[in-house]
C-alpha cells in the first residue's frame, strides 16, 4: 500500500496548483466577487493552454479523444482545481472542459450523434433532471412526472426542482415515471431537448448559490420520440443510481480544496495578525483551530483518494463513496467556519473568499444525498440489506 | 417573491440616489412611459452599493432612463439574471441598454 503520489502524479498536481495560482487567482481579483464565468476571451485563452497541457476534457473516456488520467489522479487534479474563489461549483471557470452527462456514453449510436458527440464538441449543453418537488432523497419513489406512451411516442407531463444549467441548455437527460405499479423499476430515462413543445423554464430557484443557481422545470404534453428514450424502458433508475455514486468522489474534491486553501489563508493570517500584543498563531485557542482542521482535512482526502481508488481498480465503492462524500463535505464546512473565525470580520466580507465559500459549501451538505442518505447507504452496505 | 420587481419607479435625480443605502441588489432604470430600459446590479465590488451603481447612470442615463427601483438582494447575480430572462420572456428581447453587453450564457424562462 503506497500513499505517495507517484512522480507523474506529483508533476501534474505541482501543474494545475501553478494554473491555479497564476492564471485564474489574478482574474478573480477583477471579477464580481460572485461571478462563475470569466470574459470569453480570457475563457478561450485558458482552455488553449489546457488543451496544450493535455489535460482538457479530463473526465472523456480516452476511446473518445480523452487524454486517459485515471481517477485517482483526476481527483488530485479536482482537489487543486477548486482552490480558489468560485472553485468550489466552478472548477477553474470549467476551462479543463470535462464529458457533461456520463450517462451519454450508454446511449445508442443514434443518440451518441445527436446528444454525445455536440456535447464533447462543446456544440451542445445537457441538463440532469432528476429531482422533483416530491423529494430528492429518495428518487426512485418521489419521481411523479409520468410518461405515457402514445403511438410511437412518449407523453410527459410532470415537474422538477433543483435543476441546474437547464435555462441554459439545449437538452436534457430526464427521469419519469413509465409503470406506477413498480416503484424504482418503472422509472425510464429521456433524452428531451429543450426546444420541444410543452418544456418549460418556469423560474430560478435562489439559493445560497448566487450564480450556479438552479430552476423549476414543468413539463406539459412534452411529446418525446420513442428513439430518445435513454438505455431501457423502466430501467432509468439504474442510471441515475450509477451517475449518483461516481459524482460522490469529484464533489467530495472540491470541497477538500477549498478547505485545502481556507487552511492556507488560516495560516498564513494567524502568522501575521496581531492581538494584545502576540501573533494569533500563538494563541493557543487559533493553534487549536488549525491543528482541527488540518485533521479534518487529511481525513477527507484519505477517504476520498481510497474512493477513487476503488473506483479505478474497479471494484465496488459505493461505501467509500457515500462516506467520502459524507466526510469532506461536513469537514469542509467546518474547516471554512474555523478560518472565517481566525480572520475575524475581514472573514465575513466579500474581499476574502471565506464569505462565498461558506454560503455554498453548506449546500454540499445536501446536494447529491444529503449526509442522512449517505448514512442510511453505508449502513445497508455494512448490515447486508435494508433494516428498516 | 415575485418574479418581476414591483415596487414604484422614483425619479432619477441625485437626491432620490444619495438617500439609496450601500446595500448589494438589483435595479431597472426605465423611460418616462414606464419602460424598462436597462437592468444592474449593485455587486460586491461595489463601492458602496446600489448608491454608487446608480450613481453611475445619473451623468448620463441609458437610452433615455428617468427614473428607477431597487431591491435590496444578496444573492444580486442570480436575480439579476433572472429580470433579465423575465423581461425577454415577457417582451421578447433583452432591455435596450443591456444589448449590447447580456451576459455570457444568459438563459430562458417560458
């Protein structure tokens, strides 16, 4: 067991802090401090230099023109990536590209032209539209938007809440209700573009997010041909199931990031602010605050490395994922509280990150299952079924 | 909340700014017929707030503006994208003075 990184890991880590570092932190300075996109020029300008690097598209499977990083190291990356001010829903203003919808790379070879493909290209944009406003945590059953099926389509009438991206998108991948007697097995996934009569936009939703928000969703009669129907009828759930563990391990990366560079500034401002006449680093009660989160820190990372090192032998890690993501994302939120404590009020205002970083990384306390589900799936895994 | 801003349009008048507080939010500037002709936001670089970005218009307003309405809003950016998406909805197109600097991927409500 070797918990070093190897020296080409190490290279490309050291790689992407210095991107970081001396790319995208000096556009920041110029940006609305809650800002999640930079000017186009200096957007395309990036993702030259990423595709030079070899490294745009990280997460597009190498038969597909991806330059082939393995997970783990992909997570190193990530965990770099979200260190700095919109980092943590934002990576980097997305200059490093990425595949969008994993799920595409199951469709057919009709649907791999007209959804995939654009996608990769950078031509066409997807949403995931998966929660409703039944409940998000348990999916399966919450699900109450039906399709019926009428002639050689499918009918959808229904609703979704908390989706990202889709007033922006020019498709979606979409979950409905197909057989009412079957609960998770009578789910079935579509591919809905958003130009079809009967989709809707119906508002933003606000949140703690004040750029990435999300939206409402209402479909009315959205007729969908029966060819965009995404893998198997009533078998949808097995694909948003999937999707659901692997985003566990990215998403616990970027909060182990942002908790990674909060520390730093912790540091660095305990090193240097002054109080009743000795350094805040000498203060017994901030060394303690320091020391607290530099555990909680290495805790996440291990977690999350040993995730997605599971992941890439290819063996099971849906507990290593529900943990991880468990771990980081409440690690996280402390250790961002623990450096806006240690910068006083300069920590509460919108000149340092601290202030953006802790309104968004409580919402990662309940994206993707919140901490409950994560618990209620380590514990299935570990009492060998459901013990309700 | 409503989607659209519904409070009173005042006068654009350097009196009517400098009572403004320096909270962040959102603003709309309108013509004399009650048209919406440009849509801000007061950010957290402003210098001090809605004050200053009005302020801003009051040398020279855009296409026309004669007066305004605020919203006091921390989370100015998403709720300023969403007038911007409401008033294309409604309207069909963006505010005249917004034309010719929208957003960068500016989305649709229907």
């Amino acid at each position: 067991m070797d918990l070093e990184l190897s020296e080409e890991q190490r290279l490309i880590v050291e790689t992407v802090r210095k991107f970081v570092r001396n790319e995208i932190a000096p556009l920041e300075a110029d940006l609305d401090p809650d800002a999640t996109e930079l000017e186009p020029i200096d957007f395309e300008r990036l993702v030259a230099q990423t595709k030079e690097m070899g490294f745009y598209g990280l997460d597009i499977p190498a038969a597909y023109g991806g330059p082939d990083i393995d997970i783990v190291t992909r997570t190193l990356m990530a965990i770099e990536m979200a260190q700095h001010r919109a980092g943590l829903y934002t990576p980097c203003y997305g200059v490093f590209g990425g595949a969008g919808l994993a799920q595409l790379f199951e469709a057919n070879d009709d649907q791999k032209e007209r959804y995939l493909f654009p996608t990769l290209r950078g031509e066409r944009h997807g949403f995931f539209g998966l929660t409703e406003p039944s409940g998000g945590s348990d999916p399966a059953r919450a699900i109450q938007t039906v399709a019926v099926k009428d002639g050689d389509d499918w009918v959808l009438n229904g609703s979704k809440i908390f989706i990202s991206e889709a007033d922006r998108a020019d498709y979606g991948i979409v979950f409905a209700r197909t057989d009412a007697a079957k609960g998770r097995a009578g789910i079935t996934c579509f591919l809905i573009d958003a130009g079809m009569p009967g989709f809707h936009v119906r508002r933003v939703v606000h949140t703690l997010r004040s750029t990435h928000y999300a939206t409402e969703l209402q479909f009315e009669d959205l007729r969908v041909p029966a060819g965009n129907v995404l893998g198997e009828v009533n078998k949808g759930f097995a694909i948003a199931n999937d999707r659901l563990s692997r985003q566990r391990i990215p998403y616990s990366a970027g909060c182990i990031g942002v908790a990674t560079k909060a520390q730093e500034m912790a540091i660095a401002y305990a090193k240097q602010r002054e109080t009743f006449g000795d350094l805040l680093a000498t203060r017994q009660g901030v060394q303690w605050m320091i020391v607290d989160n530099e555990i909680d820190i290495r805790t996440s990372r291990w977690l999350t490395l040993a995730a997605a090192d599971k992941a890439r032998r290819g063996v099971p890690f849906r507990t290593e994922a529900a943990m991880c993501k468990l771990v980081a994302t409440e690690a996280g939120g402390r250790v961002v509280d623990r450096a806006m404590q240690i910068h006083g009020g300069y920590g509460m205002t919108k000149d340092l990150p601290l202030e953006r970083w802790y309104r968004e990384i409580r919402i990662r306390r309940i994206g993707e299952g919140p901490s409950e589900v994560q618990r209620l799936i380590m514990a299935r895994d570990l009492l060998g079924g459901s013990f309700h | 909340m409503h989607l659209q801003l519904t409070k009173p349009w005042r006068p654009l008048t350097e009196a009517n700014v400098a009572a403004l507080g320096g909270n962040l939010g959102v603003y709309q500037l309108a013509n004399d017929a009650g048209e919406v002709v440009f849509i801000g936001f007061a950010g957290g670089k402003s210098l001090f707030g809605l004050r200053s970005a009005l302020a801003e218009h009051l040398a020279a307003p855009p296409a026309g503006a004669s007066q305004f309405r605020v919203e006091v809003n921390q989370q100015y950016q998403s709720r300023y994208r969403e007038l911007l998406m409401v008033h294309r909805r409604d309207t069909g197109g963006l505010p005249v003075a917004n034309r010719d600097a929208p957003p960068v991927h500016l989305g649709r409500l229907s």
